[in-house]
C-alpha cells in the first residue's frame, strides 16, 4: 500500500469551516491514488481550556485524571473529521489512541510512544476506510490513558508514519513552512526550502513554534522526512530530512529566539564535587527544564557562581526549590525574569570560522549587551535583555553571512567528516 499520514494542528481544525477545508485536502490525497492516516489535534485553544479546568479543580490535578481530562479535545475534533468525510460519501471512523492501541512509555503527561498495533488499522484501510487517529495520546501498560506532552500530535503522526512505513508525512499547520525567522517580526524572513533534522532540533529547541523538539528527535532517529506545509495555502512547504540530502552553501540557516526566560545567579556557592547536581537535582524532579548553564571558580577554588536559565512560568517555584535545598549552601541569589535567548543556528558554522565573531560584532555595534552565551556545534545562543530582543533579531538576521564565498560548505564538510571516518547522516 502507498501510504500518506496527515497530521492537522488545532489552527486546521479551529472552526467547522476549516474543518471541511481538511475534509478536502484528504480527499486529494485519495484521488492520488494515497491510502491516507489523519492524525488530528484538538480545536485550537480546547487544550488550553482543559487544562484552566483542571487548575480550577485542584492545584495538584492526578497526573492519570489530568491525561484523560485533556486528551478529550482530540476526540471531537476527530469525529468531526470523520462525520464530514462520510457525508461526502467516503468510508471513514475516528479512532483514539486506546482503540488501536498505541502503546506508550513514561509518565504521564510526558509519555513516549514503543509501539503501535498496526493490525487494525491495515485492515482498515485495506477495505477502504480513512482511519482518523487522536494525536497527543495513548495508552501504557496499565491501560490508562497517557499524553505525550504539547506538541504531542506531531509525534503522533511521525511514529505512525515509522509503524505503517509509510511514503510521506506531512504536518499541516497555519505556517506554510519554517522561515529562516518569524516572519511576523521580521519581513524579510524567507522560507527554508529544506533543512536538516538537526538544524531543526535545534531552531525548536531555540523557540521556533513550529515543530516541538521531541517530535523532531523522533523523526530524526526514525528518519521520516518530514513536510511542514499550510492548510491555508495551496504553496510548496519545507522538507526536514537528512544532511545528506541537502546541497547547500548555507552557514546560518535560521535565527531563533524565546521570550519567556529568566536568569538566576547562585553567588559564593560552596564548591565541591557533585555541587551542581544538587543544585539541578530538585529542578529535574519537579519537571522544571533548564537551558544555559555558566559556572565561574573563585580564585582559591573554593567557591563559585553558577548562572543559570529557567522558563519565567517556573522562576517562583525554582526560587522556592533552591531556598529549601539543604544540600548547599550560597551567599545570595539574584533573579533577572526579564531577559531573553537568541541563537543563531546552521550546519555550516562546523567548517566556517569567524561566525562567532560576526555575531558578537553585529551586536556590539547595536549596543546590545551579551548576558549568557551557550554553543554547540551548529549553534551559538546569547542572553540578552528583552528590551533589546527585537533589535537583535533584525540585526543578527540581516548581517550574518548567509553563504560561503565559493560555495562549497557542503564538500568541506564531507571532507572533514571522511577524515574522522564518518559520514553525513
């Protein structure tokens, strides 16, 4: 069977009228001789009012209660689909996660998905029917009903795509594709044609809203290319993929940023070994993530300031954390909610020096002070006051190199990988 699994976000299905615009795009793929899965999320701003709900209820929701509460969103939006397909003649039902089953792993709220049944289903679509699977949700060995986290619809659709192998996945959105930034801030943003698993982790794990980061990792190990494109427009989207499979001079692909940070500096904190995981231990069991970490030793070696980001929604009870943490001991604690992360992201930045110092210099002539700074291979981030964050947007974006002079990054980079005895992957 040729297969296409569609997955729809909650601006596609937002209203009855964009729910019959869904209702005819599957019907495209049928006329294209397709076996088509939809995957669909809940109505935009459903989950959203579910999880108000469960807040107004208890301060401390039952993580099992919490999972069916806002996995019910998937299921109108589901049926919906559904019902409209068979009124215009085709053979169609909704399905949810427990009723393929699709197996999940993990806690709840946060849970992965090992494995999908696929028999029925197969027989399904053998027989003609359009299968319209909830996204965001399964259910684990218990057989209580899990969510994968926000987002979770895309990695719905991705490890149904790995399950059923199946031709394309395309994730259908208000975005016809990922821009090199928000286009809402800045006009000239472009459209990126084809970008690499890893430069989009990277862009999502950076503040691109695009694709959650997970969702990305999961079709990166699973290699399912990936197309992002609108459900609005009838215009080509983006493809994430392989690095082998894009031929390109690129050094910057994108410029991504975040709004919600905050900064917390522990000053004169008693070194020791294993400090530091005592400091992050409490953070990790209480779900709050942390980003850019800066630790500077004192001269003697016997204490240190250790900086840190969190998200501005988990600064109080970080602050409450780290306050009752018998474990260490610090001098003060100094807190900054109003700052920001801009990263610029690209696989070219392996074989290109001096984009470090271009980034640094762009923004030193805007007069925009660097707080933090955090790098990976094909990324550098910079805290920055969030007065300046949109100055440093249009300027990173407008006056970092976008191409090598002669074009040849993508030979370098083979070049130096052969050399190590690897290959692009």
């Amino acid at each position: 069977m040729k297969i296409v699994v569609l997955k729809f976000g909650g601006t596609s299905v937002g209203s009855i009228d964009r729910i019959k615009k869904v209702a005819e795009i599957i019907i495209s793929y049928l006329k294209k001789r397709y076996k088509v899965i939809v995957v669909s999320s809940a109505m935009s701003g459903i989950t959203n009012k579910l999880v108000k709900m469960s807040k107004e209820i208890s301060s401390n929701y039952i993580p099992d209660e919490y999972d069916v509460l806002v996995s019910s969103g998937e299921q109108m939006s589901c049926s919906l689909i559904s019902g409209r397909l068979n009124h215009l003649g085709y053979k169609s039902r909704s399905w949810l996660g427990w009723q393929v089953p699709i197996f999940t792993k993990g806690s709840h709220a946060v849970a992965r998905i090992r494995n999908i049944y696929k028999k029925n289903i197969t027989k399904y679509l053998k027989s003609g029917g359009i299968p319209i699977i909830a996204g965001f949700q399964g259910i684990n060995s218990n057989l209580r009903i899990t969510t994968i986290g926000r987002g979770g619809t895309d990695a719905s659709a991705i490890m149904l795509a790995r399950f059923f192998n199946a031709e394309k996945c395309i994730i259908y959105t208000d975005v016809d594709g990922v821009y090199t930034t928000d286009p809402n801030k800045i006009k000239k943003a472009k459209k990126i044609k084809k970008i690499s698993y890893e430069e989009m982790l990277e862009m999502a794990s950076s503040g691109s809203k695009v694709m959650q980061p997970h969702s990305i990792q999961d079709a990166r190990l699973n290699r399912i290319d990936i197309e992002v494109r609108s459900s609005f427009k009838k215009v080509s989207g983006t493809i994430i993929t392989k690095r082998k499979n894009i031929v390109n001079n690129k050094i910057i692909q994108g410029v991504s940023f975040t709004k919600n940070d905050a900064k917390i500096t522990l000053v004169g904190v008693k070194d020791r070994p294993g400090i530091a995981a005592s400091i992050f231990e409490p953070l990790y069991k209480n779900s709050i993530n942390v980003d850019m970490v800066v630790q500077n030793i004192s001269s003697n070696g016997k204490e240190t300031d250790l900086t840190f980001t969190i998200k501005s929604e988990d600064l109080s009870k970080t602050e409450r954390l780290i306050k009752k943490n018998k474990k260490i001991n610090f001098k003060k604690i100094i807190v900054d909610d109003k700052v920001s992360k801009v990263s610029i992201i690209g696989v070219g930045m392996i074989t290109t020096p001096g984009v470090t110092y271009r980034m640094f210099n762009a923004l030193a002539k805007k007069n925009i002070n660097i707080i933090v700074i955090s790098t990976s291979e094909i990324k550098i981030s910079v805290l920055v006051s969030r007065k300046d964050l949109n100055k440093a947007i249009s300027i990173l974006h407008k006056e970092l190199p976008e191409k090598t002079p002669d074009g040849a990054i993508y030979n370098k980079l083979c070049i130096k990988l052969a050399i190590e005895g690897l290959e692009l992957d």
